[in-house]
C-alpha cells in the first residue's frame, strides 16, 4: 500500500498519457499463473496497440519479442524501456498475487508449453511470482527460458533476505539507469 501510494505521482501522468495518446483502456489486464498454479489478473499500464495480445497469439522467446515491436504504441515503447508500465503491478502484491521479488509471472498457455518442455518449469509455483524476479536482474529478455528457470530456482533454493535486498535494490538501480538513458534518448 505504501509503494502503491508513493508511485501515485508517476502513476496518474502515465494514465493520463496513455488516454490522451492512445486511447482506453489504460491498463493491461492478462492472466498469469501464481503461487500454487492459481491464475490471476495482473495489470499494467497497456503499451501496446489495443487488440495486440490476440493478434500476438502464443509466440514466445525471440518471435514475441520481434512481433511486439510492431505493436508498442510510441509511449508504450517508453513505459516499456523504463519498466514504469509495471507500476499497476503494485495493486496485485497489495492483492498477495505477487510479491515484490519472485519469478516472473507468465500466461497460461505459455506456463503449459513450457513445463512440458522443461519438466522442472512447475517449481516456479512454489514461490508468488513477482514484480522482479533474481533472473530479470541478471538477465536480459533475451535469455532463453532454461536460463531464467536455473536462475528463478536458484532464488527459491536461497530465500535470503539477502537476496531479496540485493534483487530490489539491483532493480531500482536498473529502473533508475533505464529512465535516465530514456529521459536523455528523448532529449537528443
């Protein structure tokens, strides 16, 4: 609840920015699997051009993300390269969906794929999926899938508090570093 009221003053521009500059709606709504296998909604700020996630289908790894190029909206792209379009996701850890560190969340249809193709994909549920997760700051969205499942097994195996700090302040750090290169990218 705190950081939820805290990144209200980030979170109302980027809303109103969204409308004035794409349209409703102002918020990603897609199904995640969690904890246990649940599946919740998780929300973001839409980035991309309504009606993408259909015409996106179930492509996963380098194919999605050369297919979602095409459908960022010009702020989406921003939201997107500063991660600020993750800020809604606050509501959802306020909810316990998520957590603020944990694995990455993932659709349905892809959790189904992927635990058929790595048979330890299923661990993941063991923990609440989260807003960042000990892969995403190691790793870039280009590794593939069996690196981010090693590196979300090693952050269960070793639920330091240690950990958990040393991923949230990585983290803000990234976020930080990504907002100014995209401040000074906009200005240039």
């Amino acid at each position: 609840a705190f950081f939820l009221v805290l990144s209200l003053p980030i979170a109302l521009p980027i809303a109103l920015l969204v409308v004035v500059t794409s349209g409703p709606p102002v918020f990603y709504r897609g199904e995640r699997v969690g904890r246990g296998g649940h599946v919740f909604t998780m929300f973001k700020f839409r980035t991309l051009r309504r009606g993408a996630e259909r015409r996106l289908g179930t492509h996963l790894g380098e194919e999605l993300v050369e297919a979602t190029q095409a459908e960022f909206t010009p702020l989406g792209r921003w939201l997107k390269a500063t991660q600020l379009d993750e800020i809604p996701q606050f509501v959802n850890v306020l909810r316990g969906d998520m957590s603020f560190v944990g694995p990455r969340p993932i659709r349905p249809v892809f959790f189904e794929e992927l635990a058929h193709e790595l048979p330890s994909y299923w661990q993941r549920l063991v923990v609440r999926p989260g807003l960042t997760g000990f892969a995403q700051v190691r790793r870039g969205y280009e590794t593939s899938m069996a690196e981010k499942l090693a590196h979300d097994l090693e952050w269960i195996a070793d639920r330091s508090v240690r950990l958990y700090l040393r991923t949230v302040i990585a983290t803000g750090w990234r976020v930080l570093k990504q907002s100014l290169s995209g401040i000074f990218r906009r200005r240039a």
